[in-house]
C-alpha cells in the first residue's frame, strides 16, 4: 500500500471500539468562542475551505517529513555504506549551494544495497513512495534549508520554521519526561487515553547511530499506566509500527478531525506536536480536543503560546496547571521542557 492510498483509507487498520471521530465544523463550537473563530477566518461558512486547504497541505507535509528522514538516514547510516558519515548540521551550516560530492556517493550507495535492517526498509519505502520530483538532490536541498533556518537565534523565526515545517516522526526518550509530570500530577488514567503524535524514533538530524531501537517512547510508557490506549498520527510508518501494540492506531489530522464527538476520553496527550501548527490550525485542534473529551477530562502539552491558554478559556479547555521541566544541560545552557494541562468543563 503506498503512502497515498493509505491516506485515503485510514480503515486499513482496525477500528477503534465505538470509534466515533468527526469532522470539525463552525456549529461545534461554544458560543463564547465565535468572536475569536472570525477572527482567525473560521466563522460560520469557512471551515469546508479550511479543510481542503489542511488536507492538501498536509499530504506536502508528509512528503517533506520524508525528505528529511531520508537525507538525515543517508547522510548518516552505516549500514549500506563504507563512506564516513556526515553531520547534517554542520554541512548544513556551511551553506552548499548543490548536493556534495560526498553527499551523492551515499545517496547511490542507499540506492544500490538493498536495506539491511527495519530501519533501512522503512526509510527506502519512505523514498520509493514520494512523488517524482523529490529526487536525492530535492530531499538534500530541502533538508539544508531546513537545518539553515532552524540555526536563527529569533524565538519567533523558529516558531514560524515549525508552523510550516514537514511532518516528521521525530521523538526522544525526553518526550515522556512531560507524561511523568502529568501523571504524577493527576494520577493514573482513569478512563481511555489518546495519545497524539506518538512518534518513532526513525532517523535523527544529529548523533544519528544505526544501532537505536525502533521505539515509540511515549507509547512505551503510558501502556504502562492504562491499557486503554489511541494513539494518533498522520505518518503510514508511525500507524504500521504501531498495529501489533495493545493500542488503537488512528490516522488522525488533529486540525481538521475530532478524535471523538462524544467525549470518550478522560486524557489527551500532545506533546511537540502544537509547536506545527499556526494560529488557525491550534484553534480548531484545541476545539477537537474539547469536544474529544469527557467532562473533567484533560488535555496535557508542552506548548508555552499564549494563544494556547486564550483558546482553552473561549472552548471550554482552560488551563489548570504549568510547570517547568529540566531536561539538563547542553554546553553550560539548561534545556527545559513544560507541562500544561488544561482541565475540560
């Protein structure tokens, strides 16, 4: 099944029990959040359009996750190459105008040796199943431009390089670090969890080894809390690693789709996956989350945007709880992660 088909048929894996997810429309919204819906162009009569749009721009989103984890694997893997490795990063810093020579030969050794392991079958699917014009030479210079402009020093820069960046499976082991505060805050589970952007630990922009488990970290840790368990991604490899978990697989566009329409969850965890989305797509996944949630249920992300706690308060989502989370030092500079829980009406 290649990746297009798959997203046209998100019943290619089993339902959820009761799976009862819904399109996301204007007459679902509260009354108190109207006023701030115009303003972001999603009054009465919009959200068709919106949808379209967020449907087209997702499939581009994917392809340009892809290209990334394929130059990230080729520039980086050992497993089909005697070629030394190379630091996306750091090439990327010296700006080249075309993919190097060295770049190539790895590019044509990825191509030639058949995959050695999971890892190098997947990220050949990836490739195989991108449109024509991603070539080796299209998923080098994307990824570069990437890595340039994620490099900026302005807070507001990077915000909008993410709003618009491709959707990658990218976690770290860290990622649960924001599941432990929230449930060491709330408590275990008490009813069904959805869990969005699980992830898998596919490729890495940096210190990249052919050894690193193919693992979803943030799955991990939360079957060891609940044994009700949907998780949530739009990425084919992610959903397919996924299927022989005790969980339920959704294919699932958070911007245009409640998980549910009935409020069947009791907590929804989202974590570096609002930092993709602008202004007008949080709203509409902050209003899926709403209705996606039982009364006294809660929404936990790692998002500091005030934007975040502003459309909480207007759907009924208002936000309960924050907290700041060491994730250690990196040269002398501490890195912090948050928690952010909202609490639904």
């Amino acid at each position: 099944m290649t990746r297009r088909s798959f997203l046209a048929a998100p019943s290619a894996f089993a339902a959820c029990p009761d799976s009862d997810h819904a399109e996301l429309d204007f007459t679902h919204l509260p009354a108190s959040a109207h006023a701030i819906a115009d303003d972001l162009r999603l009054g009465e009569g919009a959200w068709t359009p919106y949808r379209e749009q967020q449907r087209k721009l997702l499939l581009s989103r994917i392809d340009e996750g892809s290209a990334e984890h394929v130059t990230y694997y080729v520039l980086q893997s050992q497993s089909f190459t005697r070629h030394a490795p190379i630091d996306p990063v750091r090439l990327a810093a010296a700006k080249p105008a075309q993919i190097t020579a060295a770049a190539r030969e790895r590019f044509d050794d990825f191509l030639a040796h058949p995959p050695a392991d999971e890892r190098g079958r997947i990220v050949r699917e990836l490739f195989g199943n991108l449109p024509p014009s991603w070539t080796a030479e299209a998923c080098f210079a994307h990824t570069m431009r990437f890595l340039n402009k994620r490099s900026s020093n302005q807070q507001s820069a990077r915000d909008e390089l993410y709003q618009r960046r491709g959707l990658s499976s990218d976690t770290t082991p860290n990622q649960t670090l924001v599941i432990d505060r929230a449930l060491a805050h709330l408590g275990p589970p008490q009813g069904r969890t959805l869990l969005v952007g699980p992830g898998l630990d596919l490729t890495r922009r940096e210190a990249f080894r052919d050894d690193i488990p193919l693992q979803a970290y943030q799955v991990d840790r939360l079957l060891a809390a609940t044994a009700l368990l949907d998780c949530a991604d739009v990425r084919p490899e992610v959903l397919a690693f996924l299927k022989p978990r005790p969980v339920c697989p959704l294919h699932l566009d958070i911007s245009t789709t409640a998980a549910s329409a009935r409020g069947r969850y009791s907590l929804i965890l989202v974590t570096n996956v609002l930092l993709y989305l602008g202004d007008q797509a949080l709203f509409a996944a902050m209003a899926g989350f709403a209705r996606s949630l039982a009364p006294g249920g809660h929404l936990v992300h790692n998002d500091v945007r005030f934007a975040t706690k502003v459309f909480g308060e207007v759907l009924g989502l208002p936000a309960a709880h924050y907290e700041s989370i060491s994730l250690g030092k990196r040269q002398g500079v501490e890195l912090l992660d948050r928690a952010v829980i909202h609490r639904r009406l």
